[in-house]
C-alpha cells in the first residue's frame, strides 16, 4: 500500500518553492530586507499570501490558533499528523529564507501528497507567530505556548516595543487575547500530532566550510547566559601607577579571553561535542576617558548539545572569573540572564532524515544548531528533526542572507523525501 502510494507521488522538485519565495520576497521586502515583523501589516501581508497560496493550489482553508499560530491541514485516512513548521516573519531588514524556507517547502509538500490522492495520516503545515522576537524580545512566542511552556501573562503582558505600543495591544489588533494563549497547547495536542519536521538555513558557516549544501541537524543547543559585573575602584587614569589600580575592565577582559579558551578545550571533534561561548556585551563604568574602569559588566553566553557539558563549562567559567577578579584586585558577581535545555532531536527521524540527505545529497553531515528554532519547543513534546540548508555567506538576520540555487534546490527536495518517508514511518506504526 505504501509502495503502491510513494508510485504516485510526484518527483520532489524545488521548481515551485524557490518560484513562491521569490514572489513572497518581492510582496514583503524593500531595497534594506525583509520587513515581516510579527504583529505588524508586512507580516500580515505575507500570512494573506499564505492563505490565497494553500486555497488556489490546495483548496485549503487557514485557521488561527490561540496563540496566533497559522495552520493549515491535508486531511489524510488516520487523524494521526505530521506536523510540518516554520515561521513567516523576520528581523527588520532580514533575508529572504529565514524562517520563509520552511514555510513554503511546506506547502510544496502539501501539494506533492495531495496530487497522490488521501495520505496515509494527516498533514499539518503551521506558521509559528512571532518566533524571531525582534519587536518585543521573547523569541518562539507561539511555538512556546503551542508547547506549553510560556506563561504569557508573566512573560509577555509586560513587553513593549520601542515606539511604546503594549505587546497585549499588538496582538489584539492581530485577534490574539493574550489571556487565551494558553489554549495553544490543547489546540495542537487536538491535532494528534506523531512528529515535527522543519527546514531552516544554517544562519552559520558550517555547511559551507564542509562544502556541503544540505545537512541533518542533531538537536539545538542548551544555553546558559549571564551578566558578570566585576567591581574595582574608579580612580585618575594619569595619577594612579598601573600596579597601584583595581582595573575592572582588564578583569573582565581576561575573564573574557579565558571564556574564549574553555569554548576552544570543551569543544570535540564530533559536532555532537561543539561548543560556542561567546561575550557579546561589555558595558565600562564610569566611562570617559582619563578613568580606570571601577566597575565593568560582560555578557557571557554558553551553548552546548551536551547538559552535562554545560555544566562543565559553566564551572570553568565561574573558576576563570575569580581568578581575573583576584588577579586585578576586584570582587565578581553573577547574574542570570536565560537557560535554555538542550534539545536532542528524535535518533528515529534522526536516521529518515539522514537517508533522505544522502539519498539527494550524496551524504548526510551532522551539525547541532546554535540558534534556536521552534522545532526547539516542539522536541520537548514530541519526535522532532531539521533539515538545514547551506547559508553562504554564513550569514543571516541581514539582507545578504542567500543560498545558493543549487543548494537550495538539494535542501528542498531532502526535506520532501524526509517528509515522505516519516509519514510512511508514521502510517507503518499506526497499522
């Protein structure tokens, strides 16, 4: 039966997909990117695209979910759901595939099953509501509550965008109650769902320093961020001899080389063992000029795929801190900004969609991701994989954002087949 059915399948072809980004891009952005901002009227254009693309094509209907989530579904013989996800909206200025990409191979998808008569199990296709953040700062808003892990009223009822406007108010003009969100979870759990699956560029120079166009992402990585303020005596620059100062700024800055070593010694061969740790933020006080620093604060942002590792690296960092501290005669304290769990993918869809990488690929490269995806919040919950597309340059969140076509092309139809062979797996386990 599933033989008989994969026969009637079209070819996967990337034709119509980069046809539909590219009409998507055109309606969405000006000469500085991407301009679809959740909450606000770019990105409601581009989820109206959506809806008139999956009518025309599919003769399907759009719903909204509490949490302003977009869903559309390919009814099939058992309620049983692949669920297919990514998001329309970016950062102001950002590229034209980010988050885009897995939308539209998506609804490609939905045509390529459909043309081949009633699936196996239902297919859904989900655009996620605000899962970059840029307005209001809380990142996978609406796959989080889909989830169940946002507590809307404590994390998101007090934000507010810069021009003043309330996040509770963005949404109502967009039909969200933010009271509501919560009903998310029931919505998607209503849908029976047996697997998650999204296509996403790298954002990163992985693939293209492997010259590979398309790879099977492992899992995100846990994070655990902290603001580190060390604390000296501000005193004048010219009058106080260097042995003499309690320079903040040179303990922060040894603690931030030291960060810099414990990435480089915690990191493994193995992409499974890579680790990032990154200071982003540096803020001096007082800050002019003829001053030694007498208080500095520095950003540290740890990211492994490993829990324990975390663990590991987050002692070194603590150890580095005191020894820069003492060395330069100044006290340190820590404040925690974010921790996130690492989410290790499904091994079962982990192997479908290694056989779908290699199958159009040639081979199947393993990477984790550093950034996080909604496909982060749906692993908590049920079998999750990603595909991820070579980004070149290794670059996103800007305007530059590009894959090339060929690449491109290989990464969609990888994602087609992986579709195609998790609902057989799906169909097989349901018989």
């Amino acid at each position: 039966m599933v033989a008989a059915r994969r026969s009637r399948l079209p070819a996967p072809s990337s034709k119509r997909v980069i046809a539909d980004l590219r009409e998507l891009a055109a309606r969405t952005s000006n000469e500085r990117g991407a301009q679809r901002v959740a909450w606000g009227p770019v990105w409601r254009e581009a989820r109206a695209w959506f809806a008139d693309k999956v009518r025309a094509d599919l003769g399907l209907d759009t719903h909204t979910d509490p949490a302003g989530n977009v869903w559309t579904t390919l009814p099939g013989a058992s309620p049983r759901s692949v669920v297919l996800g990514s998001h329309l909206d970016s950062v102001p200025g950002g590229g034209w595939l980010d988050g885009v990409l897995g939308v539209v191979a998506g609804i490609e998808a939905l045509r390529r099953h459909a043309a081949a008569g009633t699936p196996p199990v239902t297919l859904h296709l989900v655009d996620w509501a605000d899962e970059e953040g840029a307005r209001f700062g809380r990142s996978l808003a609406g796959s989080a509550a889909s989830a169940g892990s946002l507590d809307a009223a404590k994390e998101l009822a007090h934000l507010v965008d810069r021009n003043g406007v309330k996040l509770p108010d963005a949404m109502r003009e967009n039909g969200v109650d933010i009271a509501r969100m919560g009903e998310a979870h029931a919505y998607l759990e209503e849908r029976s769902p047996a697997a998650y699956l999204e296509l996403h560029i790298e954002q990163g120079p992985v693939l293209e320093s492997m010259q590979k166009p398309v790879g099977v992402v492992l899992g995100t990585m846990g994070v655990k961020r902290h603001m580190v303020r060390f604390e000296g005596q501000a005193v004048h620059a010219g009058a106080t001899p260097i042995p003499l100062r309690r320079d903040a700024f040179l303990a922060a800055a040894e603690f931030a080389l030291a960060c810099r070593e414990i990435g480089l010694s915690f990191s493994g061969r193995s992409p499974r063992k890579r680790v990032v740790a990154t200071c982003g933020v540096v803020k001096v006080e007082p800050g002019f000029v003829t001053a030694v620093p007498g208080a500095t604060e520095i950003s540290l942002d740890l990211r492994a795929l490993d829990e324990k590792v975390l663990r590991k690296m987050q002692s070194a960092a603590e150890k580095a801190a005191r020894a820069a501290a003492k060395h330069n005669g100044c006290t340190v304290a820590w404040s925690p900004l974010l921790t996130i769990a690492p989410r290790p993918f499904d091994p079962v869809l982990l192997g479908l969609c290694a056989e779908a990488v290699a199958e159009v690929a040639g081979d199947a490269p393993e990477l984790p991701s550093g950034p996080l995806h909604d496909a982060a919040e749906m692993a908590a919950i049920m079998p999750t994989v990603m595909v991820f597309a070579q980004s070149s340059p290794g670059i996103s969140h800007t305007r530059l954002e590009d894959t090339p076509i060929p690449h491109l092309d290989k990464s969609v139809r990888a994602f087609l087949r992986l579709v195609e062979k998790t609902v057989a797996h799906v169909a097989a386990a349901d018989a």
